[in-house]
C-alpha cells in the first residue's frame, strides 16, 4: 500500500471506508435498528457492528457512493448523518467535515499527489498506520458518544445529508440520488434548532484532515 | 501312578495312614515359643491330623473307599470344604489342610479354577467335588478322569477306559459355577423334595413308549405317528403290518410293501406317498387307503388319549430299538464323536437306507417330498398357464389400455374346500356327513380339508385329527386323492381360460380373472366414464360370466367353486368370502368401504394374528378402524410396506394386477433331513448328487447362475446328537457363504467344483453336518440355440429315471403352506429386483481433445476410430476445433447431410463479427509465452482470469495428452463421440457464452452512447463483447485518453466521466467487511493503470497550523503542559489578560482553522480542570481571577464555535 501512490480517489476511498463503517457504528449505538441485527466486525482492527440486514446495507453502500460520488467532485464541506424523530424532527447530526479534502480537478482525481515540506522533504499523503489508528480512535469515540447523548426516542430514522462547499454545484441531474435542501442561515437541516455541539475528533493523517463532531438538538423537539 | 510324582504322595499318605492319636500329651500340645512359627505350624498340622484320625476311628464302619487318596481342597465347594473333608477322612482318605506341594497330594479338589492356577494345575489331578460325593454314593472310588477340573479344551480328544477299553472321548465344555450350582450336592437335595411335584409327570409317558416295537407291536400299530418319516420306521410299521393286516396289504400290493404300507397308512407331511411306479394301478391302492382310513377312524375312539409331544420319545424309541444303539449305553453315546456316532447310526442298514449315505437318497428323496411335488406341480401349472396367458393375452393386453380411473373387474374364483370335495366324489355316500381330507384317521394327522358339513363342527383345516374327532366323532376320513386333484384343476383352469380373462393361478384351486375387457366390450365404453346403464351392463356380464364358470367347472368337475368379484385383486378375495360356499357375490364399487369396514382386520388377504396382535394393540379390531390411523401411525406399528398396504387396504385399494408375474431369483436345491455322513467322502460324493439336482433344476428353469450361494447346518453345540423328529436337523447353527462363478453356469462339474471348495473352507466335521442347501442367484436365461440342443440331450438323459417315474404330481391346498417350513427343499423364488443401469458404462464419455501436434492430428485423421453419430448437432459442431469440422464434414457429407450443418470458413464473410469464427481458437489455445498481454489486459476480468487459470490448470495440460493414449476400440465403440464435456467446459466458457449473447448483440440497440464512445478505447475484437461490458460492473473501466476527453464536447465529456466515476464508485463504494465486495486484483492494477502517467500534482501548501506562544505548540498534551504551567507561573497574581486573550485567540483559530473542536474542548477542560484543582495556599482573588480567565476561555470558544453554526459546546 505504502508503494502505492496516493491520488485524491485513494483518499477518498478511505474516507468512504470509515465512512460506511461510521454510519454502522452510529446506527448500532443509538439504536436505530435492533442490536441483535448487528454482525460483530473488524475494521482497522477494531470490533465494529456492521448490520447484516442486506437492504440496509444496500442502502448504505449506495447513499455513501452516492457521497462519493459528490467527494470527487470535490464540492461537499461537510457529511451529516442525521437522525430524526418519527415527526421528521432532527434530533441529533453526526457531523462530518471534510472541506479540507485537498482539491483537484477533475482530471487530476488519478493523479498522484505530492506534498513537499518546507524543507524539500516530501511528507506522506497518506500515512495508512497513522490514518487507521486516528480511525480506530475515532470509532472508538462514537462508540461510547451513547453515554453522553441523550436517549433518542422511540422510532428514530436516519439520512445522509451532505452540505455542499460555498461554491459547490449541488447535483442536479438523472437519477437523482439527492435531494436538494435550501440551508436555513447557512444550515443545512434544522439551522433554527437550538444545537449543542459535542465534539468527538478531528483527524489528521497526512492529507485526510477531517473534524467529527456531534449536534444534538438542544430541547424538548 | 507310580511316577516320581507320586513319592511325595505316597510318603504323606503313609504318614497320614500311620498317624495315631493318643492323647493330648504329645509335644504338639505344648506351648509354642516367641517366634516359632514354623514349629507352630507343623505342631497345628499334626494336630489336625489328630483331628482327622480321631475320626476315621470313629467311622470304622463305613467303606474305606478313599483309602489311597490324599486330598486337598482349593477354593469354594459344594459340599462344604468341612463336608468333603469329613466324607474323605470318614472313607478312608487323607487330607491336607496346607499344600506345601503340589505333589504332595494325589487328588486336588475343586469346582473352578482361576486361569492362572489352571496352568499351574493342569499336570495334576484336578477333581470335582461331586466325585467325592458320588463315589461315596456308589460305595467305590469312581475314575477320577470324569469329574476334571480342567481339560485339555474342546477340540482335543482323550482317551478314556471304559470297561477295559480305550475309547476317545472329546472333551465336555468347560462349565463353570452355573454347571455347580445346577449339578451340585445342595441343589440336588433341593431336587429331589421337588421332583415329587405333579411337573415331572410328563416323563411318565415316555417310559412307556420306549418299550421295543418287537414287544408292543399294538401299541406302535394304534398310535401312527405323523413324524414317521423314514423308510426305517416303515420299515417297523412294515413288522407290525405283517401281524396286523397281512391279507390287505400283500394282495393288493403286490410290489415293496414298505412303500405301498406307507402311501396308505400313514403318509407324513415330509415325505410324500408314493405315487404309483410303471405299470402298477393305482386305483386298488387309493381303494384300500380309504378302506384303511376308515377302519382307523373307526377304531379312533378306543384310542387312548396321547399327546403330540410323544413324537420325539417315539423316534427316539426307534434310534434305541436299533441293535447297535441299544446295546451301549446313553453316556456312551454322549462320549462319542459325532462321525462315531453317525456311524453307528447308519450301521443300522434301515436308517442307512433313509439318509444321505445311501447312493439314491437324493432321488427318492425328491420323489418322496410331497411338498416338493406339490410345488414342482404348481410351478409346472404356472408355466403352462403364463405360456398361455402370453398367448392370448399378448393380444388382450394391447387391446386393453390401462387408463387411469378405469373400472376392473377381477374375479377370484376358488373350489370349495377342494381336496374334500374331489375326494368326495369317489365316496358319493359321504357327501352330506362331515368329512375330512387327512393323511389317516390317527390322531395326530392334519386335516388337509374338510367339508362344509364337517365345518359346522367347527372343524378347520390345519386342525389335528384328535380334536377334530373329539368335536365330531361321526367325522368321515377320507385320503388323498392325488390324481383327482390334478384331474379337477386341470378341467378348472381350462374353464377359467374359456372366459377369455387375464388369467392368474393363484395354486392349484385358486385363480384370478381380469375379466374388465369383457365386460368393457359388454357395454362398449372405455371404462372410465361415470354411465349408469354402462356400469349396470358391465356388473351384469361380470355375474355372468361367473355364473357360467361355476356352472361350467361344476359340470366337468362335479365340485362347487364359488366366485367373488370386485374392483381389484383385494375386493375380489375379500368378496369371495361372501360368496363361500358355492355362490358367487360382486362387491360393488358404492358398497366397498362399507363391506370392507365391517371386516375384521384378519380377514384381510396378508393379515393373521400377528399382525392382527400388532393392530390390536393400537386399538384396531376392524378394517374400519385402520381408516382413523394416520398412515405413519400405520407404518410405524407395521413397517412400511405392510403399513402403507393395510393403509390402502382399508380403503379398497389393491395396485397389484392380474397377471403380475413374479419372476424367480434364484433356484436352490437343499436338504436338511436324513443329513448323516460319516466321513469326508460320502460329503463330497452328496455335494455332488446335490448339484447335479441343482443342475437339473436350473436347466428345467432354462437359466445359469452367477452366483452361488451356500447353507449349511450345523448342529448346535448343546443340541442333541439325535434331534426330537427322526433324522431331522435339530437345532442347528446355520452358515451361509457365496461365491461369485464370474460366467454364468448351470454345470454340475463347475457347481460340484466350488460346492465341495465352499464346503471345506467351512471347516465343519462331516459328523456334525445336519443341512446342506445350494442356491444359484444373479440367473440369466439360457438363450434358446445351439447351447440348447446341448442341454436337450442332456435333459433326456438326467431325467431318465426321476422323470419318467415322475408320479402324477401331487398337490395340497392352501393349509399345507403352513407347513412349508418344513418342506425340506425351498424354491425360493423371490421378486427379482430391476436391474441397475450397466454400470460399466463410462459416465463420461472420453473425446479426444483437439490435438495440436502432427502426430495426434494423424491419429485422428484415420477417421475410423469413433462412430460418427448420423445426427449432428450443430451447435455442437460449430465449436468444434477446424480439423475435427472438417473430419465430421466429409463424413456427414458421405452419409448425405446437408452441408449447410457445417460452419465452413464460407460463412466468415457473412458474419464477420461473430464470435464463432473469431481468430482465437476455442481449442487449440497458443503457448502462454504467446498471449498478447494488451488484449489479455483490456478483456473483461473474469475471462481473463478464466484464460490465465486455464493455462495453469494441470487437468488441461493432462486431458490433453491423455488423447494420446491409445484407447480401447471396444470402449469407445460405445462412446456417443458428439457429447464430450472437455470441450464444453472451455468452449463454454470462454466463448459459447457469448458466442449466443453476440447473435444478439449485432444489431445491439441497448447499446448506450457513452459505451459507444469509451469502446474506441478498448482493443479492437473487444468491441464485439460491448453489450457484455455494458452490464458487466466488474467489467475492468478503461484507462481514459486524456486528449480523447478533451477533444470532446464538454457535455459528452462530462458524461463519459461521471460514467466512468459511476463504474468506479460501484467498485469501491464500501469497505471490506461489508456485502460491498471490492475486487483486490482491481486495486492491484491500479498503480499499473497510472503508471504511463508520469507525473505527480503537487498540492499547494497548506495553511500553517495555528500554533500557541512562541513555542509553536499544537498538540494536546503540549497545550496542556503549557497550560498548567502557565497557571502555576501566575499562581500568586493571577493572569493576564494578554495571555487570556492569547489563549482564546488561539482556541479559536483551533476551532475555525484548525477545525479541531475537539482539542480546543480539551484545552478549555483541561484549563478548567487545573484551576478548579487550585492549588493550596491560593487567595481568594487569585482563583476568581483565574475562574475569570476560564469563562473568558470558554466563551471565546462558544463564539468560535458559534461563528461555524454549530451551536453551542459543552464546555462543562
């Protein structure tokens, strides 16, 4: 893997690892779906939960391609998972910043990256062990966020939300996997909502930088 | 005696004998001092011996019979050890407490020994204790050698003295403590006060029965026992004949009286009357038997009361009367061998004569076999029937379609009680008296058959005449009439085949009719449709036609039958029932299940009191009662088969057909009566009579065997040397063994050969043979030609003597089948199983694979070594490798087929895409070295990976070479050559797939634009698996020449790219452990895709970490240190502001730039954490300053946090 040279898709790639693996570990720990349909894991040498319910899976895979997708277009600020009440109420956003993604154009997504320190030196990309172990600390962190969260109530559901860059071009075209939000006051869902912001870890391995942080509605909703 | 061992015995004898006793006064009386033992030891040996002498004076009176013995006791005894001594000592014997050798004593007693002092003790006179006992009861010293402890094993023979001869003995078995406690002196105490009760009385019979013939001559005459089976006893009844009723017998048969005797008296179930040789009438003999019948029923009255278990004594009452026998007594028949003790049997030449030493015993064995007759008949009946229900119902039976739902109409027709009634004809007089078929009025004959008036007595066949006499003493006894039941049957099947049925002879009185396509024709339907006038006709013609056949056989015959009609073979018999007696009755298909219902479950065809039992048990009593069972029920209680047929019985329903011919297994010779060899040779010389039986059999089956199967009986170990029934088997250990002969055969030298071989690997002394069976299995026909006039002459010949003295065969009813486990000769004929496909058939067909040398092409080129199939699939041929196309081409041509099945090169033009004719062979696959990587790069993942593996796979390399071999012409004349899953499997794969897909794919409109333009890409033969790769996802995306894309309109573009991100993110859309799958082989070939781009983007540096002080820090644990110094720096007064502003300054670049939420939290904790520690001695103001200096902190980061809209954060 070190051999390997590190293009932007590399990256990326990895971040939509944790990524899946993250929506798991959160749909297990604030009990989305019932614990018993939960496979016991391993990922970044961590015991993580993967639901074993095809569809679900399914639907993960496609919404974080879909992701993807939008990450190499290199648009995307920020990936929400984003739990609501049975009223569509957002009750809680794991917050996912991703707006320090090094950007390319789009022919250079194949390319590889090189980063030259102020000495000359060339600085790694992508340190694999460095990134896999902010990894593990980081799942290990959502892990246990159950204990500080309040318990969600009864028959929450989930979505992925992405918050387009400034300047990012929200994708419009056919089939659409997303569907468009205005953000009110700069907020993608629920910007009126009093808000505590719990933060869980940023990481920074090599060219990953990347911040993760929980919303919690704050108040009876 | 007399040995060195006996010194030592005779000096303690002569010590012991010389031992007085006086007084108390000797020094063994004194005192013994410390540590004596020895002297101890010897002082209570010789007082023990005090002991004893005092006691032979006292019994002076009694018998010194011991006087000489030196005896010692070991372990426990019956009688006591203080018993035996005491009896011992009082008879003049001497005894020794302690053994301080084993010689030092003459006898050792005991009942058992462990194994180990078996080997020590067996040079030693090891007795029982019951030899004390007895000797002391017969008042002598019997021979110690009866009473051994230990023997020498079975298998070796000693050698005994017996009243001055020396005679071999085997050995009894060992028998251990159960032998003591049944044989012991307590037990027989206990014995004798029980034998007084009423138990033993049984035995007092046999007493009187064991008198000699020659003294009670009346008492043998009166009492004919069925179980006289041999010549041997005839041969007595002969003695006793000669007094009783000499005028009778030697008028009217003027040939071998011991036979003649036998027809008319008392023929037993095993062995047959003899039917009447050349030229001698028969009828004056049947006329005497009645006659004799008679005056035996007659006389039956007077008779006193016997029981039936004095057959055996009676038999045994003739081995005795044998001179030979008697004169030695029954200990010494016990210590004989067997072979002895067989030849002391056969000495006698009566019982010679009835065993299989005498030369013709097979033949008058045979002859004499009435079961045999019967079933040989029977089997001759069958035959003759099958033949002519071939013959008509060759055309019946394609006249006759089974449809499904059909209507049947089977009619079981049956003689009333059919012995009874055509030996009744001869005696008119009898006809309304009640009457019985039996073998003589003695009281232990079976009634073959009764008549109806006899059946109201309650008399049932298989009953024993002494009951049937004490029902009805008026009862009538009529004998066999062999030649009239053949007459009757022969007459009754004739009818039966009249009425133009599918025939099926159920025995000799006994037959079932299919007679649905008469009454088919009758109403002109197919039978199947539901038509009340149709139905009415066919039920009508059924009833007629019986009427006619019973009409029919009473005039022929002169006896009723009656007939039952039904649906099937079941309704059929179960309507018979009603029909008996004389009367026939149609069960109708609306009133079966409740005719049926109303049964008991016995009275079902198959179902006795066994079954019966087992039914009861589950609560059945009435076939309706089957119907509530679950048929798992049914099955569980019953076993499958009969549970599911009782299943279906209960509802009327019976699949077996009329005609169902049951096909013969196997042909067996076998005889377990009369089985007394003496020695090797009379084995062999009876092995070979016994094949050549077997010979004739097989050859009169017109079959050969391969296998050849063995039984043998052995008599039991604890069986008597003289079973209960005379010359019978007894109880016997049955050993079987087979042999497979390879070629089938039916020759008696080939048979003998091995008979005699399986026969001694038995390894059983001829002696103890009591049954000896051959069998031949795995039979194919003989086929009718040039073999078969071999076999004619031969037919002639072997039947020369038993054939032509054949009598007339002889038949019983259905009650003698009972008996047929005695019948000593079984045909065993057992359904033949469906024969299993061949299994030498190759299951895969060999091909040879394309060759790819010159030489394997030549070999191929001969073009004679495969049977070219005349049909020729086309699909198959088109992927065929050129040559072979071309081979199959000039040959299908050759036998005129069309040349358009063949995909010459002609047709390339055509169609030049397909995959068919596409450069790359299907077969002939180039060296791996060979392979163009690009074309191998750009092809769809799986094929490539399908070629690469085909390279490695050894098998390939293999199969190929394998076409080499020269291969069997035999084998692969059977090989369908066009079928051959080699080629399948690489064609198939690799290209016959899509060579299918690709006639589609021409004129492919699912063809999208963006695969349209990313093909120009792909090597150019790709192109044609376009439509594949469309769907493929797994498809390898091809690398995108950049000044392609450029050159292109940005939409299309834009377009081509998202396409290939599309393809791509479905590849690499999830992690490993999820359903996603990631191919790693892609990932592989990443780096190998980018590496003609040479070139590398260096990003733009990066915005510098916010840093805190002028140390740069920026990780945690830094910060905190930092911190914590900072505070205890400014402990005494406080912060300053600048560096409060400092630190939320820099907690908010971390927070906004740095976007590390999380350390700025943990910096601002840590904060508040250190001052809340507050360090001891600090002033009041100082820690509000410093408390201060934390919610300036802390706000500053709120606002921080605020300023990225993400609320507020617990800073708590």
């Amino acid at each position: 893997m070190s051999t390997e040279a590190t293009t932007l898709r590399v990256i990326i790639a990895a971040f939509t690892d944790f990524l899946t693996v993250a929506i798991h570990t959160i749909l297990y720990e604030r009990a989305i779906y019932p614990p018993t349909s939960f496979l016991s894991a391993r990922k970044y040498n961590l015991s993580v939960r993967q639901n074993r319910h095809p569809k679900v899976c399914e639907w993960i895979n496609d919404a974080v391609s879909a992701v993807e997708t939008e990450l190499l277009k290199g648009v995307v600020g920020r990936v929400a998972i984003v739990i609501y009440t049975k009223d569509n109420h957002p009750v809680e956003r794991f917050m996912l910043d991703v707006s320090r993604f090094p950007t390319v154009a789009l022919a250079d997504l194949d390319t590889p990256l090189e980063r030259t320190a102020a000495n000359g030196d060339r600085l790694p990309i992508l340190p694999r062990i460095d990134m896999e172990e902010q990894f593990r600390a980081t799942l290990s962190r959502l892990a246990s966020c159950s204990s500080t969260l309040k318990p969600l109530p009864e028959g929450c559901v989930f979505n992925i939300a992405v918050e387009l860059k400034q300047d990012g071009q929200p994708p419009l075209n056919h089939p659409q996997p997303w569907m468009p939000v205005q953000s009110a006051k700069g907020d993608a869902v629920g910007g009126q909502l009093q808000k505590k912001a719990v933060p869980v870890r940023s990481i920074a391995a090599g060219e990953l930088l990347l911040e993760c942080w929980i919303e919690e509605a704050d108040g009876a909703s | 005696m007399g040995s060195r061992l006996d010194e030592k015995s005779k000096l303690v004898r002569k010590r012991i004998e010389g031992h007085t006793f006086e007084d108390e006064q000797g020094d063994e009386y004194e005192g013994s001092k410390f540590g004596g033992f020895t002297e101890y030891f010897r002082r209570k040996k010789i007082k023990l011996q005090n002991l004893d002498a005092q006691l032979r004076a006292q019994s002076a009176d009694k018998p010194q019979i011991f006087k000489g013995v030196v005896c010692h006791i070991n372990g426990y005894t019956q009688p006591s050890l203080n018993d035996l001594h005491t009896l011992i000592v009082q008879h003049g014997g001497g005894f020794i407490q302690y053994l301080d050798g084993k010689t030092m004593v003459t006898h050792i007693i005991a009942s058992n020994l462990t194994p180990k002092k078996k080997e020590e003790f067996k040079r030693y006179r090891m007795v029982k204790p019951a030899w004390v006992v007895d000797s002391v009861n017969a008042g002598k010293l019997l021979p110690w050698d009866a009473y051994r402890v230990v023997d020498e094993g079975v298998g070796q023979k000693v050698l005994g003295f017996d009243n001055g001869q020396v005679v071999s003995q085997t050995n009894k078995k060992v028998q251990g403590y159960k032998e003591q406690t049944d044989a012991s002196w307590y037990t027989s105490q206990l014995k004798g006060k029980s034998s007084q009760t009423p138990g033993g009385c049984r035995k007092q019979p046999s007493f009187t029965q064991t008198l000699t013939p020659d003294e009670d001559i009346e008492d043998d005459d009166e009492y004919p026992a069925p179980e006289i089976t041999s010549s041997v006893e005839r041969a007595f009844d002969q003695d006793d004949m000669d007094d009783t009723q000499p005028s009778l017998e030697e008028e009217q048969l003027p040939r071998d009286l011991l036979e003649a005797r036998t027809e008319i008296e008392t023929p037993p179930p095993t062995s047959p009357p003899l039917a009447p040789l050349q030229g001698v009438p028969v009828q004056p003999g049947n006329a005497a038997g009645a006659d004799t019948a008679e005056q035996a029923g007659g006389s039956d009255s007077a008779l006193r009361p016997r029981e039936g278990s004095q057959e055996p004594d009676y038999t045994m009452a003739i081995v005795r009367d044998s001179e030979m026998l008697r004169s030695l007594s029954p200990s010494k028949l016990a210590s004989m061998s067997a072979e002895e003790h067989n030849a002391l049997l056969l000495s006698d030449p009566r019982i010679r004569k009835s065993t299989v030493v005498h030369p013709d015993f097979l033949e008058q064995y045979y002859r004499e076999s009435r079961l045999h007759h019967l079933s040989t008949w029977k089997a001759e009946l069958k035959s003759q029937l099958q033949a002519l229900a071939a013959e008509k119902s060759s055309s019946q039976k394609t006249k006759l379609k089974k449809l499904p739902g059909q209507r049947r109409y089977i009619m079981h027709v049956d003689f009333d009680s059919f012995f009874a009634a055509v030996s009744l004809k001869k005696h008119p007089q009898y006809k309304d008296k009640p009457a019985v078929v039996a073998h003589g009025g003695g009281s232990g004959s079976e009634i073959a058959s009764c008549n109806y008036p006899a059946r109201k007595f309650g008399i049932s066949n298989g009953m024993w005449m002494k009951r049937a006499q004490d029902l009805c003493p008026e009862l009538k006894i009529l004998p066999y009439d062999f030649p009239g039941y053949e007459e009757a049957s022969r007459k009754f099947y004739d009818a039966i085949m009249a009425t133009g049925g599918i025939v099926q002879s159920v025995s000799i009185d006994e037959a079932l009719i299919d007679i649905s396509a008469i009454c088919f024709a009758e109403s002109s339907t197919d039978g199947v449709k539901r038509n009340e006038g149709a139905v009415y006709r066919e039920q009508r013609k059924a009833d007629l036609i019986a009427q006619q056949l019973r009409d029919e056989v009473l005039e022929k015959t002169g006896c009723a039958v009656s007939v039952g009609i039904g649906g099937n073979i079941l309704l059929a018999k179960v309507a018979l029932r009603k029909a008996k007696p004389a009367g026939q009755y149609q069960l109708k298909p609306e009133e079966v299940l409740d005719f049926i219902g109303k049964l008991e479950v016995e009275k079902l065809p198959g179902v006795a009191w066994s079954i019966g039992g087992k039914l009861e048990e589950i609560g059945i009593k009435l076939v309706k009662d089957i119907r509530e069972v679950s048929k798992e029920k049914l099955i569980g209680t019953l076993g499958p088969k009969t549970g599911e047929k009782l299943w279906d019985y209960s509802r009327g329903v019976d699949r077996t057909e009329v005609g169902d011919q049951v096909i013969r297994k196997s042909v067996s010779a076998e005889v377990n009566w009369g089985v007394r060899f003496e020695n090797q040779e009379q084995v062999d010389e009876f092995m070979h009579g016994l094949c050549g039986e077997l010979n004739k059999r097989l050859v009169k089956e017109r079959v050969k065997g391969k296998q050849l199967t063995m039984k043998v009986m052995r008599r039991a170990t604890d069986a008597p040397r003289d079973p209960p029934k005379h010359l019978g088997h007894g109880k016997c250990d049955t050993y079987n063994k087979s042999l497979q002969l390879g070629v089938a055969t039916n020759d008696t030298d080939i048979i003998t050969k091995e008979a005699i071989g399986m026969m001694k690997s038995f390894n059983i002394s001829p002696g103890e043979l009591r049954g000896i069976g051959i069998q031949m299995q795995k039979l194919d026909p003989i086929k009718p030609g040039a073999e078969g006039v071999d076999i004619g002459s031969q037919l002639r010949l072997q039947f020369k003597v038993g054939q032509a003295s054949r009598p007339a065969p002889v038949q019983d009813d259905a009650e003698n089948a009972g008996k047929s486990a005695e019948d000593p000769i079984q045909d065993v004929v057992t359904p033949e199983k469906q024969r299993i496909a061949d299994v030498n058939k190759p299951s895969v067909p060999l091909w040879p694979v394309n060759p790819s040398t010159p030489t394997k092409k030549a070999l191929n080129m001969l073009g004679t070594q495969f049977v070219l199939p005349t049909q020729v699939d086309p699909s198959v041929l088109a992927e065929l490798p050129e040559d072979i196309i071309a081979k199959l081409a000039k040959h299908v041509r050759s036998t005129a087929q069309p040349a358009p099945l063949l995909p010459g090169k002609a047709e390339d033009t055509p169609r030049p895409t397909s995959r068919v004719q596409s450069p790359v062979p299907a077969f002939a696959l180039p060296n791996q070295s060979q392979l163009d990587p690009s074309i191998l790069e750009a092809l769809p993942e799986d094929v490539r990976a399908e070629i690469l593996g085909f390279y490695k796979s050894p098998g390939n390399r293999k199969r190929g070479e394998q076409a080499l071999l020269p291969q069997s012409p035999r084998k692969l004349r059977t090989l369908p050559p066009i079928k051959q899953p080699v080629k399948r499997k690489r064609g198939g794969g690799l290209f016959a797939g899509r060579a299918r897909s690709n006639l589609n794919s021409g004129d492919n409109s699912t063809l999208t634009q963006s695969n349209f333009v990313a093909r120009p890409l792909a090597p150019k033969h790709l192109q044609e698996d376009g439509g594949a790769t469309t769907t493929d996802t797994e498809a390898e995306p091809e690398e995108l020449d950049p000044e392609f894309l450029a050159a292109l309109p940005d939409d299309l573009r834009k377009e081509v790219l998202d396409q290939q991100r599309q393809a791509r993110l479905q590849r690499t859309g999830g992690i490993d452990l999820s359903l996603h799958q990631r191919s790693k082989a892609r990932k592989k070939k990443a780096p190998d895709e980018e590496g003609p781009l040479d070139r590398l983007l260096q990003l733009p540096p990066r915005p510098a970490k916010p840093t805190f002080t002028m140390r740069k820090l920026t990780e945690l644990p830094d910060l905190r240190n930092a911190v914590k110094a900072w505070y205890q720096e400014f402990l005494d007064e406080g912060p300053y502001e600048e560096d409060v502003a400092a630190l939320v300054k820099y907690l908010s670049d971390v927070v906004v730039e740095e976007r590390d939420m999380a350390k700025a939290v943990a910096v601002v904790k840590w904060l508040a954490w250190v001052v809340e520690e507050r360090e001891e001695g600090l002033g009041e103001r100082v820690h509000a300053a410093w408390q201060q200096a934390v919610e300036a902190v802390k706000e500053g980061v709120q606002s921080a946090v605020q300023d990225r809209a993400l609320g507020s954060v617990d800073l708590a």
